[in-house]
C-alpha cells in the first residue's frame, strides 16, 4: 500500500475518483521534462470512454493530443504534467512525492495546486459527461505536454504548430492553471500581458581603478539609461491590462575584485506588456535610447508570448456561469500574473480561459490545496461542458 493511500483522511475523501486520480499523479516524480508515466495513466482513462490519442514526442518530450466526437465546436482541456524541483527535501513536512491529506484537509504535495489537482479534475469531468451524453455534441480535446515549467518549446507550442499546420479547428480552451486566489472558482484569467525579454551587453575597457583615465567603466555608461528605461511611462494600460511594466532581473559585471575597472556590463530585463504596445514598438524604442546615449552594445531578445484577451464569447459565459452555480460565487476576471501556454493556444484564434485551484503555494515548499476542492473544480468543468455541448 502506498503512503498516500495510508494518509487519507476519511472514508468519504477515499471514494473521490477525482481525488484518487490526483494522488495516483502526484505519486509519481515528473520534474520537468519527465512526464514519468503521468500521461499514460491519463491516456489510459480517455482511452476507455473513446477519445482517440495522438501521441505527440517531439524533440524528446512527451505530449498527446486527445479527440473525442465528430462534429461541432471543439473545447480542448489544456495542462501540463511536469512540475518544477521540489527544493530541499528536508524543509517539507511530507516528503514532496509521497502526496497526503493532512488533519486539515489540504492535499499536500509538488503539484497538488499546479496542476495535477486540475488534470485529475478534467478527466473525471470528461468521463461522467461522456457517461451522461454519449452521443454529446460538440468534439472535447486534451492536450497535455510534459514542457510547461521549462523551456516550453517542444510542448504545447510545438503540438499547436501540427494544429495549425493540418488546419484543426480549436474554438475553445480551459487551461488548467491556477487561477484562483482567496477561494476556489473566485477567479478566471481571461487572457495574460505579453513577456517580453531582452539581455543588454555594454562593452568598455577593463583598467585599474587608480587610472580611470586608461579604462571605460560599461556600468557608469549605462546607469543614465537604465534610469530612463526604469521610469519610462510605456503606455497607461487599459480596461483589460494594467500598464506595461519593465523590470531590470539581473546585472553582472566586474571580475570580483575591487581595484578592476570592468571590461562589459551585462543586463536582463523584462517586459510584462499590454495590448496598448506591440513588441515591435518596445524593441524600437528601447534601442532607440540606446543609441541616443552613444552605448558599444549588443542586445539580444527574447518573444516569450504576445498578449492576448478572451474578452466575451460562449466559453467565457459558460464557465462563469458553471462556476456561480457550483460555488454560489461569480468569479472575477483578470489577466494578471505570469505567462501561461495559452499563449501559444490563442494563436489559434481560440477563445482562452485559464480556471484552477488556489494559487497560493505554487512552487512553494509543501505546496497544497483543499482536497474538497478537486471534486468541486471537476464539477465546474463538467457544468461548463454541459452548458455548451450538452
């Protein structure tokens, strides 16, 4: 018998399928890229109420793409099954991969909360809908990559790539992300700001600091615009997004010792940008001040993810409306936070929704959710799929 099934906590939490499922998930080690089974177990399940799967190994990761019906709008659930490192072992008060269910009922392990809970939470969803309406209209989805917490590259961006490129119609999506923040279904990220990242290197002339003369200090060369880059308004936001942000993550410079003028000056930054500015315009402006201040430079950057906004549609209404009525309360919308791989989905053209457990403890060590809350978010789902295909 496994430590999770020694560890739960009553009868009535043990004939959960939902919560069974997630513990089964969260058993097993799968820190980026290693899917380490996940995926066959959920393959598994789908396969025994008819979806047809498409494995997808791209560049050594593992994802699937999953397809139930055969006519009508199409709504994929989307999630991931790897999870970032634990951290040290010794600061959680359960070891991170034997998942339990502590005296106060929180499903306590890497993943409970991003977001195994939530893949456990569709599969049950889709299997007693398809129970209920086995002849459903409308076509349910799964695409489920093992390269989320990564690079996510040979993930979910590269399974949209072979939907785009086979022209596979995609009109909806539930990202499995967790979205909500004081209380389960309180919150739906209906869209998220663009990321946008740049590394700046500022060459000069490495010298003694007692001849200052001989040398050319990058830092001091690159403090004035820095300055301008920090305090620049690059647009006011709007009704959806709050304003662009820029942020400096990391400088390097120097070669440790004190008396050394440095020789090149390193700086990443970001931008968590609106839909007021594109990323053409950001690069633009950005190397526009650069030249103006005469800097040797190199600027490489990276396009994390475009902005993109679910403003209104079918999607939107049906889960708000499942959420309201599974939990009494209308969930707020937001595009705050970091990125997701609805980025890469909404390139489609798909209405995006991101709707999951509370978001409090990811990454976190002794990460953990309410464990009632797996079999209320599988609910929602479900009330969402009824309202739309039903």
């Amino acid at each position: 018998m496994s430590q999770a099934s020694r560890t739960i906590a009553s009868p009535s939490t043990a004939r959960s399928a939902t919560l069974a499922l997630a513990l089964e998930l969260l058993e097993r080690p799968s820190v980026t890229p290693d899917d380490h089974g996940c995926q066959a177990l959920m393959i598994e399940r789908l396969e025994r109420i008819g979806f047809e799967i498409e494995r997808m190994t791209i560049g050594g990761i593992e994802n699937f793409w999953a397809t139930r019906g055969q006519h009508g709008p199409l709504l994929a659930f989307a999630g991931h099954t790897d999870v970032v490192p634990s951290g040290p072992e010794r600061e959680w008060d359960h070891p991170p991969f034997e998942p339990i269910i502590d005296d106060n009922g929180f499903l306590c392990g890497r993943g409970a909360a991003d977001m195994k809970g939530s893949l456990a939470a569709m599969v049950t969803a889709a299997e007693r809908f398809v129970a209920a309406h086995p002849d459903h209209h409308g076509r349910i989805a799964f695409v489920i990559t093992a390269d989320e917490e990564g690079p996510a590259i040979h993930g979910t961006r590269a399974v949209v790539e072979r939907l785009r490129e086979r022209h596979e119609p995609l009109d909806y999506c539930i990202v499995g992300e967790p979205s909500s923040t004081r209380y389960l279904g309180d919150v739906i990220k209906n869209g998220r700001r663009g990321s946008l990242g740049g590394v700046l290197r500022v060459r000069g002339i490495q010298g003694h600091v007692a001849y200052p003369h001989l040398a050319r200090n990058p830092i001091h060369q690159a403090l004035p615009v820095l300055s301008e880059l920090v305090n620049e308004p690059w647009d006011a936001g709007n009704d959806f997004f709050p304003a662009t942000s820029f942020q400096i993550s990391n400088l390097y410079a120097g070669t440790g010792a004190t008396n050394v003028v440095p020789g090149e000056l390193e700086v990443t930054f970001n931008f968590r940008y609106s839909s007021e500015v594109t990323q053409t315009q950001l690069r633009e402006r950005v190397e526009h001040k650069l030249a103006a201040h005469g800097l040797d430079y190199q600027l490489d950057w990276t396009l994390n993810g475009e902005p993109f906004l679910t403003a209104a549609g079918e999607l939107l209404e049906a889960a708000q409306n499942a959420c309201e009525t599974i939990t009494g309360h209308r969930p707020m919308l937001s595009t705050s936070g970091g990125t997701s791989d609805g980025r890469f989905i909404a390139t489609l053209g798909t209405q995006v929704i991101e709707l999951g457990p509370v978001n409090a403890t990811i990454h976190q060590v002794n990460e953990r959710i309410r464990a009632d809350d797996l079999d209320t978010l599988s609910r929602i789902y479900e009330a969402t799929l009824e309202r739309l295909f039903a």
